[in-house]
C-alpha cells in the first residue's frame, strides 16, 4: 500500500514539528517547512528518516503569497524526486506566530503581519496546493482557543483565528466533491516558543492558564501532535467541515 504523506507548514519546531514526529511514527512520510532554520529543519528531517519515514524539509514563509506558485512546484519536484509520486494526502496549516496588542493600540502593521501569515497564507497556500492534494486527502488548519473565548491582547490574532475557522467549513463544502475533508483544531494555550514561550516560562501565566482549565494544567506539544496525527488518521475520516477544540477544557 502506498504511504501517506502529509505536507506540514512550520515544522522545524513547535507544534508542527511535534504533529510530524507523531504522523511520522504512524508511518506518514513527511514534507515539513521552515521559515529561516534551515539546521533545525534538517535535523527533524533526519531524525523523521530514522524513524523509517521518507521526510523532506522546504523553505517557505508563509506570508509571503507571492512565492506560492514556485513553492508548489517545488513540492511537485519533492514529490516526484523524493517519494515517486505526483500528489500528497494530508495539509497542515500550522504556521503561524503570535502578536500581543491592545485592540485600541494594534498597528496596521501588526494586523497586516497576522492576516498575511494567519489568513492569506493558508488561503492561497492551500489554493495553490490544491492541484497536488489527492482525491481524499485532508486539510486540517489550526485555529486556536483564542477564537472562542476572547482575553485582552488578542483582537488580531483571535480574529485571524476565528476566520480560519469560517474558511475551513467554506473549503469542506467546496472540496467535498473531491472526498477532501477539512477542519480546524483549536489548541489551547500550549508550552511552546508561541507568543516569546510566555505560557512555558511565565510561572504567573502558566498557572492562571492551569487554574481555568479542566484537567488543570496547561498542554504540552505531545497533547496537539497526537491529536493532530489521530484526526488524520482512519478515525477521523468522516468528521468534517468540524471545529475541534484540544485544551484540555480551558474556559468550559
Ligand atoms: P512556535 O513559535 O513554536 O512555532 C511556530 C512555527 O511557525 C515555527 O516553525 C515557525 O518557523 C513557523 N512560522 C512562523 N511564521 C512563519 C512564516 N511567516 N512562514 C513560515 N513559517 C512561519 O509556535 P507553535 O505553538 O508551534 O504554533 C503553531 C500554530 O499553533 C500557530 O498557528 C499558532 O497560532 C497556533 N497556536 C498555538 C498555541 C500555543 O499556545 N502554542 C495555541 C493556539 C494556537
């Protein structure tokens, strides 16, 4: 049987790199990319190989629309080159960075920045990727939290966030003649080097976020790569078009 091959976006660390350490121990092969650390990358895309995937790492930033149509022909190349095939199955939109801004206080800039990186990116990413997703493939785009509750600092960003969600039901309903499924998975706030690593290194933050969450403590990058890996896997083949949220109960 063929391999699957799952095309993440940001994953030289973070929860990208830990979705594609669990998708790569269930036997997924793996096309990660990197903005800028291309040694990072390497090193994931040598330890996905020991683990006894075929792994490719791409440079991309995501913010930058202009560079899609080269990027997927390079992916076109990585595909035939590297795993003898013309398409992939799985798309994760996961690239992404955090701004913490006052709604009265966001610049243009900022919110131009987020809606390039959180909303135009995987719009027309995912669009030029399209071609070279199979028929009954997944997309699956990260949301976060932020979308349903909202906490000060976070007007661009959640709203970024909440419209990544409106855009995965409208993809689910558009690709579903293709069998592709699409959703987004909302992380709660989870200890990586997200937002400068406040939630993993401010003691005050991570407790407070604990204190509101179910299960009470904050999540860990295991707890998003293994969901990400077992809704892309047989399980989640017919839920679409769905919201899932993965925090541990934060806010309930
Ligand atoms: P992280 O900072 O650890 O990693 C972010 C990844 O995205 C890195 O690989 C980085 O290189 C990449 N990236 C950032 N800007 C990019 C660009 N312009 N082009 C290409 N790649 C770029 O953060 P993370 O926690 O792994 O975040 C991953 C996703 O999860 C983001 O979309 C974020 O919004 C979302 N999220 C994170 C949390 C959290 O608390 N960590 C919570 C909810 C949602």
């Amino acid at each position: 049987m063929t391999r699957k091959i799952a095309l993440i976006t940001g994953a030289s660390r973070g929860l990208g790199k830990n979705a594609a350490q669990h998708l790569a121990a269930e036997g997924i092969d793996i096309i990660g990319t990197y903005r800028s650390r291309a040694d990072e990358a390497e090193a994931l895309g040598a330890e996905l190989r020991a683990q006894g995937v075929n792994a490719v790492m791409l440079q991309l930033d995501v913010g930058a629309s202009a560079s899609f149509a080269a990027f997927a022909e390079q992916v076109a190349s990585a595909l035939r080159e590297h795993f003898g095939r013309s398409s992939f199955d799985f798309l994760v939109n996961n690239a992404g960075i955090g701004i913490r801004a006052a709604f009265a206080e966001t610049q243009e800039e900022q919110f131009d920045q987020l809606v390039n990186i959180h909303l135009k990116g995987p719009f027309f990413l995912t669009q030029k990727l399209l071609p070279l997703i199979a028929d009954g493939g997944r997309i699956l785009n990260v949301s976060s939290g932020l979308a349903r509750f909202s906490l000060p600092g976070y007007a661009a960003y959640g709203a970024m966030k909440g419209a990544i969600e409106v855009l995965s039901r409208y993809q689910a309903v558009e690709l579903g003649a293709r069998r592709i499924n699409v959703n987004t998975i909302a992380p709660g706030a989870i200890e990586t080097d997200f937002g400068g690593g406040a939630v993993r290194d401010n003691p005050d933050l991570n407790a407070y976020v604990a204190s509101n969450t179910a299960l009470g403590r904050v999540g860990l990058p295991d707890d998003i790569g293994l969901a990400i890996a077992s809704l892309l896997g047989d399980g989640g083949r017919w839920i679409n078009g769905q919201r899932i949220e993965v925090s541990g109960g934060v806010y309930l």
